[in-house]
C-alpha cells in the first residue's frame, strides 16, 4: 500500500470501463488503511487533493467522509470560492497563470507592475502616492509630440480614472478641455492660444489633472492591480519600453476573466486551503478557460510550496480526465502558453518525488497526454482500450524505454535505493539483447535525441516468468533461514536449502569466493539457472 502511494499512478480505459471507480476504491482503501493505523499521523503527513472535472467525487462517502468539497461555478454567485492570500495572487508564477503571460515580453512587464503595486501599497499613504504618480504621468503626456502615443495613453488614463459628470450628470470627457495643434505637434488648451508643451505649468488646470483628485483604490484585489497594470504601461510607453499591442493583451485578459477570478478566489479569507488533508476540487460547473487554468495554477502552487518550504509528508495531486489539462493538442490556446502548461505538470512529475509530490492521472484518452507524463508513472491501471493510438501510447510508455529511462525507472521504483549507471545498465542490455530476451530498435527520445529502445522479446517475458518466481521462492526461503534460531550460526538448515534445490555453501563459499577473485569469470550457476 506505502509502495504503489508513494509512487505515480496512471489509470486508462474507455468510457463507462470503470476508470472513476478504480481511482475511488484505489484512494478510499489507502485513506482508510492510513487513518486505522494512526490517523493523527495520516492527518498530519498527508495531503491529498482531487482535481473533479466531472463532478464525479463529491459524495459525502466517496473516497472519504472527511474531505473539504470546493463546488466552484463561473456562472453562480455565492458558491463556493478558493481561499487564497493576496500574497500569492501577487506572486509572478500565479499572475502569469491568470493572465496567460507569456515569458519574454509579458512576464517581465507583470513583474513591474506587480512590484510597483507592492512598493505604493507598502507606503504610508497609498492613495495619496498613486494619486501624485497619475498626475507626474499626466504632466508628461501634455508635454508629448507625438500625437499616436500620446491619445493611446489618454485612453489608458481613462480606464484608470472614474468616469467623469458634466451638467445633469451627463458624461464628460476628461480631455475635452485640450485638443491638438498638429502643425506644432503638441496640445493646446481649447479657446485660447496657451500650448501645454510650452507652458507646462498650466497642465494642473487642466480637467484630466484634476480628476485624478477622484481616484480611490477600490477593495476588489483585482481591480486595484488593474490600475496598477494601466499605469505601469503609461509609464513604458512614455519611456518607449513598451510594445503596447504585446502588452495590453495581459490587461485585457485579466479584465476578461475578472468576473470568473472574482467568483471562484475568495481574497479576503483567512480560512486555509487544506480544511481537511483530503480536498476535491469539483470543477464540473467552471468554464473551459478557467478549467485549464485553475488546476494549472493550484497544481503550481501547491507543488512550489512543498519543494520551498521543505514541508514534512507527502503530497498526491489526482487529475480525473487528465486529458482536459495534460493534452499535447490544443487549438484554443497560444502555443508558448501550452508549453508552459505542459513543462510545468511534466517538471511536478519528473521531480516531484524527491519533495514528496505524487501525481495520479486518469483519462480515457492517453494518446492526448504528453507522453513524457505518461511515461513517468511507476503503476499503470489499465481498463479496456479500443483506440489503435490509444493502445500504441500505452505500449510505447509501458514496455519500450531507452536505457537512460530504463535505469532510472528502476531507481524510482526502488525509492532509490538501486543507483545505476550507464556502464552497467548498458552491458546488461547488450547481454540480454545478445540472449534474445529483449528487442532494440533506433527513435527519438522525448528530446528528440537520437536514441535505442528496448522492448521485452516473448522468449525474454517468458525467461523472466521463470526467474521472477525462482527469486521470490529464493526471497522466501532466505526469510526463513534467517528468521529461525540456531546453534551454530554459520550452518542453516540443511532442509531449508533443499527447498531451492541447494545445498549450503558456509564452509566452502570462502575458498569459493577466494578461487574467483581476481577474475572476470561470472560463478558458474545451475544449468537450469543460468
């Protein structure tokens, strides 16, 4: 039970074969074997949480009746919301997730922005500092030549600041009171022959100027890091840092989702993620965009706070239907930000065991799933499959592996206690290769480097059902040799070796050992052992 938990588990079958059922009783068993042998134990060491995308887990009883049911909806209010802090909303990793960034332009303008809102926030009077910031930002707009830019930001200042009220409370413009010379390049104040580049000191009687004096930071999280955005992209198009057309997307995609981010985050809570050690996150009633994004960015999240923060215990992230967030095919979505969103489960599965991370996934559909994932997993469920690429994703995932990937298989599978290296996994390849117990043939690695794959032969299957069953036989019988007292200790239990058709070796395995050394000679075995 320790064993296939602390392990990554892949479960594949077809619709209706019983995938849901074998992850349920799978985690139900484990949880209640864990709780009957110390439950303060399981309580505190282990943390699992279950990404629902069906909605096919929140029962009171299934998997288990202590467990906190996030029912999260983008399409009600009032439902239920994930507790998280601004801190980590404000960290540049989850930012980028929520507003799909991209790493060379898009992350790096977040990461200003984001700072700069910590550095106003963080000051003794915020308003006040963000309130003579805008006006520092309006100052120089009304001082620029060139028309383009400088009615591009006006539009910004006016996503910014609230909207303005004329007679009656009609709408006013905030630089209606300005317009542009465009044979001087610059603004002017309308109805009268003062040039605002030339006499800068007139721009705070300006209207915009004034306004600024209604701007108050509101309490939505969100919506003072919009601000906060808009006036970090004033200040690097004035600087000409920014590519407006690269950047804006970011704010645009934010305020796009602002509504879904409000409706399924609760930023103000003090309660904690983890109310019970077993959470099921139900995302049946969440839109696709956020159903990507949300298992994304909590996957993220929890993995970088285990591997940080060095926290004792495991982990175990369960992915039903993995293929909504594991695909390698997508068509809704830009290709870097799929990039990221495989590189990051791929990183979390590849490295996650050495911080006591564990992944299980399920899906009806493996070939979809990166198969640098599938081919991690150290247990394998495997329902009916009728798909043809179905079956050859399993195949190549299961039984043909280069020896760099063989090698390290068997050192995670025995918790790395086995250590291998390429000396001596290879020449053992090259012997079973030579034995016809294994086949080679050349491909490409999932570096796409150049490599040989090994598959077990029906000889070699056949070899290893034999001396697979000789050596657990073995294992039992040394067992019980070593477990029964005797006299003289260097002499077992003639009748116990027999069982194995041995004899014991005590007295003569030092000349044995002695005649052999020195040489390359393998001892000879058995004829019917070697």
């Amino acid at each position: 039970m320790d064993g296939l938990f602390n392990s990554h588990i892949a479960i594949f079958g077809n619709t209706g074969s019983g995938k849901s059922n074998t992850l349920a009783f799978l985690y139900q068993e484990f949880i209640s074997v864990l709780r009957k042998r110390n439950e303060d134990a399981f309580t505190q060491n282990v943390r699992i949480v279950l990404l629902d995308f069906n909605g096919e887990f929140t029962s009171t009883g299934c998997i288990s009746a202590k467990k906190k049911v996030y029912n999260l909806s983008t399409r009600k209010d009032n439902l239920d919301k994930l507790p998280i802090k601004e801190d980590a909303i404000l960290n540049i990793e989850v930012a980028s997730i929520l507003a799909d960034a991209s790493e060379k332009t898009q992350k790096p303008f977040l990461r200003r922005a984001i700072g700069f809102y910590r550095k106003v926030m963080d000051s003794d009077d915020p308003q006040g500092y963000l309130r003579n910031t805008l006006k520092r930002r309006v100052m120089d707009v009304y001082q620029m030549s060139d028309k383009v830019r400088a009615f591009l930001v006006l539009d910004y200042f006016r996503e910014i600041l609230p909207p303005a009220e004329g007679v009656a409370g009609s709408p006013l413009d905030l630089a209606s009171d300005v317009n542009w010379h465009n044979k001087c390049s610059e603004f002017y104040i309308r109805g009268t022959d003062c040039y605002l580049g030339s006499s800068p000191h007139k721009i705070p009687d300006t209207r915009l100027y004034k306004h600024v004096d209604n701007l108050t930071l509101e309490d939505s999280l969100l919506s003072r890091v919009l601000v906060f955005l808009y006036l970090q992209l004033i200040s690097d198009i004035l600087a000409n840092r920014a590519q407006n057309e690269h950047v804006v997307y970011v704010i645009n995609r934010l305020k796009a989702r602002k509504v879904d981010i409000d409706r399924v985050f609760d930023m103000d809570s003090d309660d904690t993620f983890w109310q019970s050690n077993v959470v099921v996150v139900n995302l049946a009633d969440v839109n696709l965009e956020m159903k990507k994004t949300l298992p994304l960015l909590l996957a993220k999240k929890l993995y970088t706070e285990q591997k940080e923060t060095g926290q004792a215990g495991s982990l175990s992230i369960v992915i039903d239907e993995a293929h909504n967030i594991l695909s390698t095919e997508s068509f809704r979505e830009a290709e870097n930000w799929k990039d990221y969103r495989l590189e990051t489960f791929e990183e979390i599965i590849k490295e996650g065991r050495k911080f006591g991370v564990f992944v299980t996934i399920s899906s009806q559909r493996p070939n979809d799933i990166s198969p640098t994932i599938t081919s991690q997993a150290h247990n394998y469920f495997i329902h009916r499959l009728l798909n043809e690429r179905d079956l050859k994703a399993i195949a190549s995932a299961v039984s043909s592996q280069h020896g760099y990937g063989i090698a390290r298989r068997i050192e995670r599978l025995s918790g790395d206690e086995i250590l291998l290296n390429q000396g001596t996994m290879y020449a053992a390849l090259v012997r079973l290769h030579r034995r016809g117990w294994i086949s080679a043939e050349w491909g490409a690695s999932e570096n796409n480097h150049k490599a040989k794959f090994y598959s077990i032969t029906k000889r070699g299957a056949k070899q290893l059902a034999g001396d697979g069953a000789y050596w657990q036989r073995l294992v039992r019988v040394i067992g019980r040799v070593l477990a029964e007292p005797q006299e003289d200790k260097t002499s077992p239990n003639p009748a116990a070796w027999s069982l194995i058709g041995l004899t014991p070796l005590s007295k003569s395995v030092p000349r044995f050992l002695a005649s052999h050394e020195g040489t390359d000679r393998e001892p000879a075995l058995p004829k019917e052992r070697r």
